[in-house]
C-alpha cells in the first residue's frame, strides 16, 4: 500500500443507501450487490464485509478473479453470480464453490453440463437471453437449444436465472428499445414456462431500470451505483425527486479520497510551472505540490482545470496532472504548509468536491472516474 493518500468509507452512508433501496424496492425482491471493478472503486475487500453486515448476501461481479475475492472476504453464506468473464479452468472452479454464473452461449452451457458431472456437484447458472442489446446472450434458437440440455441434464444443472441485460434504462431516449426487450424478455419467459422450467429468479434491472420501470424488479435487481450513492443519471435522478415532497436526495456518497500537502513554493510571475507551458504564472504565486497523479486515477484531463480543497477553500490544479503529482495554486489561502490535509473527492469544511464535478470537467461518467481508482491506495471505513 502507498500512503501518499487515503480512501476514507462511510459505514453510515452505506446503510443509509441499503436501507433507502430496501424500503423502496420492497421485501420481496432480493437485492444482488454489484462490487465489479473492485466495487466502483471502492475496494471490495472493505465494502464487502459492510454489505454483509447491513443484510446483502447477493453479490455480483463480471471477472472470476472478482468472484474469489468476494468469496474470500464473506463470513456468512452467501451468493455470488459472474456476470461475465471466466476461464475453462474458472467453470470447474466455480461449481465447485457454487458460485454462480451466467451461461449466454451453448459453449459455456457444454462446459458447464460437463464440469458439473465431472464433479457431482450441480452448476448454477443464470440464462442470459439476447432481447436487444446485441452484446451477450441466448437468442430464441438458442435458448430452445439450451432448454432441451437443461431438461436432459437436471441432476447437473440447476437454473439459478432467467435473466437479461436493458440497453440504457437512465435515459427516456431508450425507452422505445426497452419496451422492446422486456416484450422479447416476456415471450422467451414463456417459453421457459412451457417446458416447466422454473428458475429461482427471474432479473433485468439494474439501478436505473429498478426505479425508472418498476415492473422491471421482478424477483432480484443487480444495483450497483446507488449502493455507492449516486444515481444513475439526472434524469433517473430528478424523476424520482419530482415525486417527493422534500427534494432531498436520499442518497449517501460513501467515498472520500484525501491526500496531504508534499512541498509548497513560490512562483514569480512569468515563470511557466510544471511540464511544458500549460501553466504561465501571470502574477506572483503560492503552489502547493499534492503526491497523487493519473497513476491514481486523478485523470489527467483535469489538468488546469481540477479544485481541491485546502483549509475549506476551493483551490485549482493548475498545468498538467502528473503521473504522481499535481500542483495546486494556493494564492489565496493563509499559512499553508507542508502536511496539510488536500480533498480530493468529498467534504472539508462548508465545501464539497463531488465525483459528479470531475465528470463535468473531464467528461467522464461517474462509473468510469470511480472504476479508475486505483487499488492501490489505502482504504478505510469509519463511522
Ligand atoms: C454493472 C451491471 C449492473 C449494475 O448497474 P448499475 O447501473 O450500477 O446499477 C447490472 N447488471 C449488469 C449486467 C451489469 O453489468
């Protein structure tokens, strides 16, 4: 671990957010944590543990390698379903454990149907049908293809899934599409029905799906970014804010990213800072060096244009975001000095950076500056 800066976890946002999505989406339909991409950032080994806590025995993730991670840090049984990548060697690995995964093509279903003979222990897997995204699943064929093996292999197979993916459910300009799918959904659901083919959940929603069409929620919701606090999209967002009397956002961002002061300097005016001529001091100066940089997941598009904060005042980066540093103009602010505290994402004081403000800037979503984080920094929860 490097400790040139720290990712601080709020335990109280988490349950805050767990507890808003239970009372909204009802006791009846199963929560499926989604912790890919070291849980949005977040770092799976400390947010794992903290889901268990509050209730959530649903884990979703796309990379096996994501899958034993999460297997690693459980203390109760619980499930947890690949959504996507796994190796030969994986299926076998993965049957053995019982962790689930989904089967969107008959290779896989082969694989499967053979591992879990081999073993004696039965596969669980989730059906993915292809209904209009056009990147994974089973299509109509397909699927009759993959009943008839299910139906000659139910001592090795057990259909944990019936489930598809919705191409854009946060925007309304995808609704025409969405209609579409969950009609295709529905008519390859009856043909499940028809060979009596019951799987223990049925699911197509994720986050955006599970508020935007509540009829989506079905018997389980894969929600990821409202579990970190953040709603999938404005629209997603004020949809749900227009329908409530006080407009305040029920959601809790559980991350903050603080760093401290390296060095601080005095640049006479006319002097260029940093690489290149991206920064020309245009009167005397005061920076501060901050050891964090693009390697961090500090995105180098925020280059001149990226505020922190420092001793609950706004202050920019100014010149280009290193690999491992950025400098900050500190002009403004009184008796700075080496090891004070630099926010980087959240609160100091009455101020706030919001990971919502770097996707302005930079124009990235907010998935993609979280997925960024690096693992390597340090992690905490507290209170
Ligand atoms: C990432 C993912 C989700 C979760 O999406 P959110 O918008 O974060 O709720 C759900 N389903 C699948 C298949 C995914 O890949």
């Amino acid at each position: 671990m490097i400790d040139n800066s720290i990712i601080s976890l709020s335990e109280k946002s988490i349950e805050n957010n767990i507890s808003f999505l239970r009372s909204k989406l009802g006791d009846t339909v199963k929560i499926s944590a989604v912790v890919k991409a070291n849980a949005y950032g977040h770092g799976i080994e400390q947010i794992v543990p903290v889901f268990e806590k509050y209730g959530i025995d649903h884990y979703s993730v796309f990379y096996y390698s994501e899958a034993i991670r999460v297997y690693n840090c459980l203390h109760k049984s619980s499930s947890i379903m690949v959504m996507g990548w796994l190796s030969e060697k994986d299926i076998k690995d993965a049957i053995e454990k019982e962790i689930e995964f989904f089967v969107f093509n008959m290779e896989r279903l082969q694989l499967a149907v053979k591992y879990a003979k081999e073993l004696g222990v039965k596969a669980k897997i989730h059906l993915e049908t292809e209904t209009g995204m056009n990147r994974s699943g089973l299509n109509m064929n397909e699927l009759n293809t993959a009943i008839a093996v299910i139906k000659e292999n139910t001592d090795h197979i057990e259909l944990t899934g019936f489930c598809t993916h919705l191409a854009g459910a946060e925007s309304v300009s995808n609704h025409f599409r969405i209609q579409n799918q969950l009609q295709k959904y529905q008519e390859m659901t009856t043909e499940l029905d028809a060979n009596n083919l019951k799987p223990k959940y049925k699911h197509v929603a994720n986050s955006a799906a599970s508020f935007v069409y509540p009829d989506t929620r079905m018997d389980l919701v894969r929600v990821g970014i409202m579990l970190y606090g953040f709603w999938s999209s404005t629209e997603v967002f004020i949809q749900y804010i227009n329908h409530q009397e006080d407009r305040i956002d029920p959601l809790k961002r559980i991350l903050g990213w603080k760093s401290q002061i390296m060095a601080v300097k005095e640049i006479k005016s006319g002097e260029f800072v940093g690489y290149g001529i991206s920064y020309l001091a245009q009167s005397n100066i005061k920076t501060a060096l901050v050891p964090v940089g693009y390697s961090f997941g500090y995105s180098r598009s925020l280059s001149n244009k990226g505020r922190v904060l420092i001793h609950g005042h706004q202050c920019s980066v100014i010149g280009v975001v290193n690999m491992n540093m950025m400098i900050i103009d500190v002009t403004h602010v009184e008796n700075v000095k080496v090891g004070d505290e630099v926010v980087l994402i959240g609160k100091q004081d009455k101020l706030e950076i919001k990971v919502s403000a770097f996707s302005e800037i930079s124009d990235e979503l907010n998935y993609e500056i979280l997925a960024h984080l690096s693992e390597s920094i340090t992690r905490r929860v507290i209170n």
